[in-house]
C-alpha cells in the first residue's frame, strides 16, 4: 500500500464535501496545501467522475456510488456512504488524482 501524505485525511472528506456541493465551514487554506489549492478544480472534476453519478427524479437529485454501484442516496447519504463504507479507496485515489494532476501540469 502507498504512503499517504498527512494532509490527505482532513483534505479528503472537505474535497469530497466540496464536489457534492455540500456547505463547508471551513476554507480552503485552513486544509489543503498551497500546491493543491491551485488545481482544486481539476481534482473536484475527478472525484465526481471517479466516486458518483447524480440524476434528477421527480424532481429530487439522486447520487448512485460508482464504487459498489448502490443507488438512491441523497448528497449527505452519498458523503456518509462514501467514508463510512470506503474511505480507504477514496483516500488512496486522492492521492492518485492529485500526483496526476501534477503530473500533467508539467507537461
């Protein structure tokens, strides 16, 4: 298993948060490292792509996990799913998504 950065615990469950839109009390500064900051966008693009689907039924937007494919969840159900059932996954594939996202910026 890869060596996860300090940072990644408190970063993972706030970028999650910020790509399901949910409410955050906190800034960005407060959790993430300055060399993150500057691609927050490109990493919140990926997580959505990675962890969850979103439709609209009836009205009511509905998250599907990509990660064991269970469906019906509301966003906060989706964010509890997600660190309750696989935190492990979505810590090791932030660590991914942002070496990525360096990576490619360099090119």
């Amino acid at each position: 298993m890869k060596e996860k950065p300090v940072w990644i615990k408190k970063a993972a469950p706030f970028l999650l948060k910020k790509s399901l839109g949910m409410k955050i009390s906190i800034s960005d500064e407060e959790i993430l490292p300055p060399s993150v900051i500057q691609f927050e966008k490109k990493i919140l693009d990926r997580l959505t792509l990675l962890f969850y689907e979103d439709v609209t039924i009836n009205g009511e937007r509905r998250y599907t996990c990509l990660l064991c494919k269970k469906s019906g969840f509301t966003r906060k159900g989706m964010f509890r799913h997600l660190f309750l059932v696989h935190r492990e996954e979505v810590e090791s594939e932030l660590v991914d998504v942002v070496q990525e996202t360096f990576e490619s910026s360099r090119k």
